[in-house]
C-alpha cells in the first residue's frame, strides 16, 4: 500500500524547470531544462537547437540523461544539490561545467 501512495505522489509532482549557461559568459545564452521525476525524463531547449526530451536517471545526489546525436553521445548530468550540470561527449574526455538557477514554474496557460 505504502507503496503505491508513493508512486502516486511521484507521478503528482510538477517538473523542476532549470536556466543554465549554454555559451559563452558574456554572450548570455541559455540551455532551459525541464527535469520530471514523475515521469523519469528531461526536456532540454538548447539556442539554435530541436527540443529534445530524453530518459532520465534519478539518485538523490544527481539527474542524468545520455543523448546519442549520430554515431556521438553526450551526457547530461545535473547536482540536486549544487546545480552544477556537467555536459560530457563521446569525443572529450573533460566534461563541460556550467551553473543553473531554478525558474518559477510557467503560468497555467488557456490552450
């Protein structure tokens, strides 16, 4: 029982929506993300780039989704705690670090 009123609260819980540098400091773009423990998924909006929504992996210490884009990947990693998403490739061997704030979540909108 105590089971189940978990994972209905789980599916109940509104995402968690992120702004995090994307580029370069001083050019002030941004990557949105949109992280949904409910559903185990995140949205990301990058600048110049498709929406993509991708599987998540949830721990207590981090959020974690892999995207393949060809024949590369790229992990996207962000701290519960810090807000600290690392981007790592397949073709790099050191993560990208970037820092996030929360943002309120959207106006209920009418259609």
């Amino acid at each position: 029982m105590w089971l189940l009123l978990a994972q209905a609260s789980l599916a109940a819980a509104a995402p968690t929506y992120l702004s995090c540098q994307w580029g370069e400091v001083s050019e002030g773009s941004r990557v949105e993300l949109a992280i949904d423990e409910g559903n185990q998924r995140i949205t990301i909006a990058r600048p110049d780039y498709e929406v993509v929504v991708l599987p998540a992996l949830f721990s207590p210490d981090e959020v974690r989704a892999t995207e393949r884009i060809g024949t590369e990947t790229m992990t996207w990693t962000i701290g519960r705690t810090d807000l600290i998403l690392k981007i790592g490739t397949s073709f790099s061997s050191t993560p990208r670090t970037r820092a996030c704030e929360i943002k309120p979540t959207p106006a209920e909108r009418a259609f």
